[in-house]
C-alpha cells in the first residue's frame, strides 16, 4: 500500500464503509449524501482514490474493505515507527512515555502483551 494516511475527510468516508460493508455503491453513495452532504460523483471520486491506494475494493457495485480499521491502524503504527524511530519499538514507547504518563491499568495490559509473547515463543 502506498500511502496510509487518510485526512479528516478520507478517515470519515472510511469509516462509513468500515461501518457498514459489505455495501452497494448507491448504498455509499446515499450514506455520503446523508452523513457528509456530498453529490454522488464525490463519492466515487473518493471511492475511486481509496480503491487505487488498496485501502478499498468495489467490485461489480459491492464495496469492501481490503483491511480493517484495526489492520489499517497496525500498518500505519508500523510506518510511523519504522520513519520516526528506525524501526525501533522501545525508542517509540520511551518516546511517547516521556509525554504521556501511563496508567496502572495501561502498564499492566502492556506487560500482559510481553507476556503473552515470551509465552509463546517457548
């Protein structure tokens, strides 16, 4: 995929999609029209470009999404460390940690993940 990052508009048509797929495109397209007040030919413009960035599918009018919302946050958490951090996970979490204090309930939830991990490489 060659660009993760959406922009407020991209994100909310996206979340329309993830919401309700699988969808018609005239489902879409009255979605859009209702929740973003936009002409039928916006949406597929904006279907079209989300399409070419392999985010979604619409084939023979039924439109998918290739990766969930969640998949999409992964690979663009991914991309994020791996330009901003070289790829480094600790520098990452030191790096939001020194902004951002934890909660006991966030500390415990990380090192039941590291766990789990450890856990299963055994």
């Amino acid at each position: 995929m060659e660009d993760l990052k959406l922009g407020t508009i991209e994100s909310k048509f996206a979340d329309i999609i993830w919401n309700n797929e699988p969808l018609g495109s005239g489902e879409l397209v009255k979605l859009c029209q209702e929740q973003l007040e936009w002409k039928k030919s916006t949406t597929y413009t904006m279907l079209k470009r989300l399409c070419e960035r392999g985010i979604f599918q619409n084939e023979n009018g039924c439109v998918t999404s290739l990766m969930t919302k969640e998949e999409f946050g992964a690979a663009q958490s991914e991309k994020i460390i791996e330009e901003s951090f070289a790829g480094s996970l600790p520098s990452f979490l030191a790096a939001f940690t020194s902004r951002k204090s934890l909660s006991e309930q966030e500390v415990d939830e990380i090192q039941a993940m590291i766990d789990q991990i450890r856990q299963e490489r055994r």
